[in-house]
C-alpha cells in the first residue's frame, strides 16, 4: 500500500460511494454490487483498488465475502491533509 495509490482509489466517485456504503458497516460484495449499475466484474476491480490501497480489508464467512472499511487508513490521509494547511492537532 502507498499513498498514490489511497489518492488514486480516492480520486474515483464510485470507490468513495462504496466507501460510503461501508461506513455503516461490513457487507458483502453482492451487496455492494447491487447498488450500482454496472457489472460484478467492475465493482470487483474497484473493490481490489480499495483494498490495494489499504481502505477497505476482507473477511470470509462461509460462502460470503464481508468488505469493511479500513479508518485508520483515513486517519493518516486526514492528518496529512490538516498537517498541509496548516491546522494544528492540539492547542498550544
């Protein structure tokens, strides 16, 4: 995992929408998948691009692939981006 590629996986409006489905807690990847208009093997590789970037992690359960968001992963993009406008995390 590098930073380009959490910007990269950023940068799509379908990665963040299926980020913003998984904040609400883990779903499977059918489930994901039905709230798009698009085919499995689309929201398969853009499922591989989140988790390549460290955003989302995977877990099995039977027969069924659970997608969870990965927030420490947010975490260190949002510190980098207070820490570049100048915004202070304690006060002094």
């Amino acid at each position: 995992m590098g930073f380009s590629d959490t910007m990269k996986a950023l940068s799509d409006p379908v990665r963040r929408e299926i980020l913003n489905l998984l904040k609400s807690g883990s779903r499977t990847a059918g489930d994901i998948a039905s709230r798009f208009d698009m085919t499995g093997a689309t929201v398969s590789y853009h499922l591989s691009q989140l988790k390549r970037a460290g955003l989302i992690y995977e877990s099995r359960e039977k027969n069924f692939i659970y997608y969870s968001l990965n927030a420490s992963v947010l975490e260190e993009v949002l510190l980098w981006l207070q820490d570049l406008k100048g915004e202070k995390n304690d006060e002094n």
